[in-house]
C-alpha cells in the first residue's frame, strides 16, 4: 500500500511539474541540526566511559563471582531444620501410568492406569543420606553414617558447598537442588537418610548429636 501511494504521489509530481514555477517564498524559521543522538553511540560512549573508569570490569568481576559462588554453593533448600529427634516413615514410590505405554508398531505394552513400582525392576544400590554442610554438628553425623554403612551411601547436601566437601573428604557429593528429593519423600529436618525396605523406602531422620 505504501509503495502504491508512493507511486501516485511520483506521476502526480511529474504531471505538474511542466506548470511549475520556481519562486522564493523567503524564510519560514531557523533551522538546526538534528540533535538527538543515535542511541548506539549513547550506549558504546557509556560503556566506553564505564571502562575507562574500571568499573566495567569490577561489574564483570562480580558477574564472574556471583556465578562461581553459584556454583560452588547453590541456594539453600528451604523449609528444613536440623533434626533434634528421631523421626522414621516409609514412601512408596509406586505410580499410576496416565497413558497407554506401547511399543514402536503401536502396540499396547502397558494400559493406562496400570500401577507399577520402580523398586520391583531395580533396587537402591546406596543409601541416600541429606545433610546441611554449613552445620559442623551434621557434618559430623553424616560421616559417622557414611562410615557406619562402609560408604555405601551417597552424600546429598541441602546447604553448604559441596565442592569444599569432596575435597575434604575426597568422595563425590551431590547437591539437592531446589529440594526436589527432600519435597519428595517427605523430609523436614536432616540428617536424613533413606534406605530400601522390600517394595519401599525407609526414611529416618537422624538427630545430629
């Protein structure tokens, strides 16, 4: 539509332009130059003079360390205490399927609805033991556990950095992230550690001596 319009406005132009005539209208106004800025150069002259005064590289250097301490110490997991009395229950991990589970000619493997537990197939090879490194006291504890289970158990923090952990300790540590396996299971103070029983899982919540 535009380049229509623009088309119309070019043959009206050169249709008069034969009866046209030149003559002096005189000044209207004053004119200047355009004095806004493009807003590129208003931005590199910005960052040019954040640089030349270091502070572009002291803000890089707390983006560099805000994503280092992220690393090295996730966000806390909420909603935990530390355990000051001995707490055991059970979770079954069982699930009910919401759709049909076929194979690749479409055939009905599994009908929806069907309940199945995962411990049936597969078995926890370690216990899982949920810890809060920033407390010495269940620091402690879970070394005892880990111990006491000849390291048959996988340390999981809640809080703390789990890479200073792994060099203490020299064994690899995991971390909880945004506590989705305490949420889970149903854990509110740690240590906790969870175990297999049979066809479920055992959870005892260790007071931290």
């Amino acid at each position: 539509m535009l380049r229509f319009r623009h088309a119309v406005l070019v043959a009206a132009f050169l249709c008069l332009a034969p009866f046209a005539r030149a003559e002096n209208l005189g000044t209207i106004g004053p004119t200047y130059p355009i004095a806004e800025k493009s807003l590129l150069d208003v931005i590199m002259s910005r960052l040019r003079a954040k640089e030349a005064s270091g502070e572009l590289r002291r803000l890089e250097q707390e983006a560099r360390d805000r994503a280092t301490a992220s690393v090295n110490s996730p966000k806390p997991v909420t909603g935990l205490r530390r355990a000051e009395a001995p707490r055991t229950f059970y979770f079954d991990p069982s699930f009910t399927l919401q759709t049909n589970v076929v194979d690749e000619r479409g055939a009905v493997l599994f009908p929806a609805g069907t309940r199945k537990n995962p411990l049936e197939v597969v078995s926890l090879s370690k216990h899982l033991l949920f810890f809060d490194a920033r407390d010495q006291r269940q620091v402690e504890r879970a070394r005892e556990l880990i111990d006491r289970y000849q390291g048959k158990v996988k340390p999981i923090l809640v809080g703390g950095s789990y890479l200073d952990l792994m060099k203490r300790w020299n064994k690899q540590v995991f971390y909880d992230q945004d506590g989705t396996l305490v949420r889970k299971f149903g854990i509110t103070a740690v240590p906790a550690i969870v175990s297999q029983e049979g066809q479920r899982l055992r959870i005892d919540e260790v007071p931290a001596r």
